[in-house]
C-alpha cells in the first residue's frame, strides 16, 4: 500500500515537473531498505514514462519553448553523463549524504521563496 502512495506522489509531482524523486528515493531508501544506488537507479526508470506523459500534456498545452527546451535537454544529456559516471564512482553512504543536502537547500530554498511571496502565486504561473 505504501508504494502505491509513494508511487502517486511522486507521479503527481513529476506531472507538476517538480519530479517525483524527491519522494520516491526517500521511499524506498527508508521504508522498502533499497540502497542509495539502486533507489536512484529505479527513480531514473520512473522518470522515463512520467516525463513522457507530462511532456505530451504540456507540449498540447503549448507550455513549451522549444528552442531553449531543446539547448537545455542537450545540455542536461551531456552532464547526465557525468553525474551518472560520479555517482557510479561514490559509495552508497556519500550519495545519499549528497542527496539529502540536496533536498535540505532546495526545501529551504522553497520555504524561503513562499514566505517572501506575498502577493500569492507568481506572475509567471498560471495563477496570474
């Protein structure tokens, strides 16, 4: 039951394109004993189908600069690459560490952003 919560946050968060990893790592880290490794092995095979359907509804949506969309995926596949090289090469203790400072700052970086804002969602949002 518990993966199939996990597995619904994280398809709605990826759908948002926030991704889904910062739940599902944590999930099966924690709650179903995976290592650092393989949690994040099995969230890039998530990521692969609930990037494909997000991509279809926000491309109908028209959500997308292509031209800038295109230079930045190149780009991301580029260094991809390399952190996936880096991330072979470190044990599993120094991932996960790496990941959880990863999900601190960008947390407080969210909680900060949301408590300057004051005027509710952002003008370049949907809520405008």
């Amino acid at each position: 039951m518990f993966v199939a919560v996990a597995g619904f946050l994280s398809g709605i968060l990826s759908g948002m394109g926030i991704g889904g990893g910062m739940i599902l790592i944590p999930a099966l880290t924690i709650f179903c004993g995976a290592g650092q490794h393989a949690a994040q092995t099995v969230n890039l095979f998530y990521f692969i189908p609930t990037s494909a359907a997000a991509l279809a509804v926000h491309l109908r949506d028209k959500n997308i600069a292509l031209r800038p969309a295109l230079k930045m995926a190149a780009a991301g596949l580029l260094f991809a690459l390399a952190g996936a090289w880096l991330a072979s090469a470190v044990s599993d203790a120094w991932l996960r560490r790496a990941f959880g400072v990863f999900i601190g700052v960008f947390g407080i970086r969210e909680i900060y952003l949301g408590l300057r804002r004051k005027d509710g969602p952002s003008a370049h949002g949907r809520g405008k």
